[in-house]
C-alpha cells in the first residue's frame, strides 16, 4: 500500500520524491519525441515563428533527459542494496533478468512493427534489407538501434556492472563530482570518434563504449545523493532548494539561448558548449532539487502512477508512429502537431501499459512482472 508520507531516510519507506522524477522522466520522454518531426528533425519546412512554440517546450522537456532515467534506477538498485545486500553476480543476474529479457522482447517487436511506418513513408525497402544482415541485428541487440530510445536499457545495464564503484561515492559524497569529468571526456573524445570512425560500422560502438565510459559520472552521483541522504537532516536538505534552483534556472537560460538558434535556423545544434553543460548538468540538478524535497509529504497518487513510467518510455513510440503516420501530408502546423500527437500518445501509452501490466503473460514486458524462466541462460540462485 502507498500512503503520503514524510520521508526522512532512505530506509523509512516508499520514498515518493524518487516515485515523482521517475514519473516525469517517463511523461517527459513521451513530449521530447513529439516536439520534432516524423524524421526526428525541428520542423526544418515551417517558418521560425512556427517552431517558436515547439522548441521552447522541447528545451523545458528536455531537463528530464534519458540520464535522469540512468541516475534514477542506479539510485533505486542502491538504496535496494542497502535493504537486501547480494553478491556481485547475483545483482547482475538479477538486472539481467529484468533489463535484457524485455529488451530482447522489444527488439525483436519493433523491428517488426517498423515495417509499418517504413511503409507509411516508402522507405519499407531498405528497412526489409537491412533486416538481413547482422551488423543490424548487432546494431539492434547490442546498441539498441532498433529504435531511437531502445538505448537506454543496453546502456544503463553496462553501468549496472560498474555499481560497486558507485558504492564508492555513498560513503565518500564527494566522488559525485565526478561527473563533471566524465562529461567533460565525453565532451572532448566524442568528436575524436567520429571523426576516426565516420562512415564505418565500428562508429556506433565506439561512441557507445565512451558514453558507457563518462556515463559512469552519473552512477557517481547517484552514490553520493544517496550518501548525502543518510548523512544530512531534511532541514538540511531544504536549505539546498534555493541554491539548487538558482543553478537549474542558469541551465535552463542556456538551454533557451541555445535553442534560438534551432528556431532561427530548422537545424538542430551540436556545437554550442554552453547547451552542453546546461543539457547534461540538468538531470543532476532535478535529483539534487527533488532531493532537497523529499521531506515532503507527496501525493499518493504519484507513486501508484509512477511505476507505469519504465513502460510509458517503452512503448510510447508504438502510438508516435500511429500519429505521425495519421498526420502525414496534413497541413497542421508544429504545434497543432505536437498538441494532436501528445494528446494521443501519453493517454494510448498509458493505456496500453496498464493493460499489459494486468496479465502475468505480458506484465514482464513492461517491467512489473517476473520475467520468463530461462535457466539455460540464468542458472544459480535468484536474488
């Protein structure tokens, strides 16, 4: 049962701030992809003023990236630790369990059900060739290309790997600035592997291994929220919120001046270093921010809602798909097309992922159900 509650402690319950970021990072996914066109881009065709609206909302959206997600669920497996401690294999074949067995699952689901759009938009040809060769199958199953959000899982299990080093930073806070230094390698290498990788198959794995690599900093923060946590009153903590949202507000005003260019031009930006910062820094700043919170007595409903939020970011590109193909070749402008495909996706999503979370048989798919036995592949004892 879920109550509202005053939690002071990561042991004192169901901690209902973690319940309300994991909710947002899942709504927040669903509004990023809408905020661009069927092809991913800014709505290059409309004029600026059109995509003014756009835009805008996709920078506020875009606080609550992928690595909130990554930061959440190593928080979460932390503080499970903490509760029921395991051995080092028996956590990864715990996650494994949870994580590959519905990557798999969707993997194999949307390289089908793209044909769908692929149709849609005359492109169902090199779609249909691609699916026979196995650098795409290894592309699908080892990167996640299957699908443009289909990543997170792959990457969020190579940092599972590494939770003992995020241990680290619970008793020793400070290692969460660590993750300045994985971004700045990030920022730094990233170019130097495209460039020596550019027009060959190895590029994908490449720049994934160095995310994996600098990701590693966001583990680290999530060790430390945890250690500062148990090491600070919520009185405390309170005190933080102004600091904390004083920063967030900074990020989000270069956020903003880097999108004036996205409006200006139709044309995403990479090269803007400020952007940089202000993109990967926010996800640190929303844990910080909701962290300085958590003594606060949230609604209930949040935390019965949030545990749809793993599904809503796995299947809402089923219904996305379904919108953008409906919209196709209809004069609607970037807003109406952002208003028409949320309003459909986020309540056909939420839908789809109660129902499926209803039934033993497909619940797994969703992460809220154990998963098929395989003790071919997970033999030894369960965690």
């Amino acid at each position: 049962m879920v109550n509202c509650m005053v939690a002071d402690g990561p042991e004192t319950g169901r901690q209902t701030w973690i319940d309300a970021l994991r909710l947002c990072a899942g709504v927040s996914m669903v509004g990023l992809h809408v905020t661009a066109d069927a092809h991913g881009q800014p709505f290059p065709d409309a004029d600026p003023a059109a995509r003014l609206a756009p835009m805008v909302l996709r920078a506020l959206l875009y606080t609550a990236r992928t690595e909130l997600f990554l930061m959440i669920s190593i928080l979460l497996l932390l503080m499970a630790l903490t509760k029921r401690p395991r051995s080092y294999g028996a956590v990864l074949r715990e996650q494994a369990r949870r994580l590959l067995i519905p990557f798999v699952f969707w993997t194999v689901a949307y390289a089908v059900y793209n044909l769908l759009k692929a149709t849609a938009f005359g492109y169902e040809a090199q779609v249909v060739a691609a699916l026979s060769l196995p650098a795409t199958w290894g592309g699908y199953l080892l990167l996640g290309d299957v699908k443009y959000h289909m990543h997170f899982i792959p990457t969020l299990f190579a940092l599972l790997v590494f939770f003992p080093l995020f241990r680290l930073a619970e008793r020793r806070p400070l290692l969460g600035l660590t993750v300045v230094l994985g971004l700045l390698l990030k920022q730094v290498l990233d170019p130097v592997m495209y460039k020596l990788f550019w027009g060959t198959e190895a590029l994908g794995y490449a720049v994934r291994g160095l995310k994996v690599v600098s990701y590693l900093g966001y583990g680290m923060a999530a060790g430390a929220v945890l250690g500062l946590w148990r090491r600070t009153t919520a009185a405390q903590r309170e005190a933080w919120f102004g600091p904390i949202v004083v920063i967030a507000l900074a990020l989000l005003t270069l956020k903003l001046m880097a999108t004036a260019k996205v409006v200006a031009t139709g044309h995403w930006v990479f090269d803007n270093p400020f952007a940089y910062w202000a993109d990967y820094l926010m996800p640190v700043a929303l844990l910080l921010l909701c962290l300085s919170l958590a003594h606060m007595a949230w609604p209930a409903w949040i935390a019965r809602a949030s545990k749809y939020a793993f599904g809503l970011y796995l299947c809402h590109p089923i219904f996305l798909d379904l919108a953008e193909m409906a919209l196709a070749g209809r004069a609607v402008s970037p807003s109406q097309s952002v208003a028409l495909e949320f309003l459909w996706t986020l309540p056909m999503t939420w839908l789809f992922v109660v129902a499926l979370s209803r039934h033993r048989l497909t619940a797994w798919t969703v992460g809220l159900g154990p998963s098929p036995d395989l003790p071919l592949l997970w033999s030894g004892q369960q965690a």
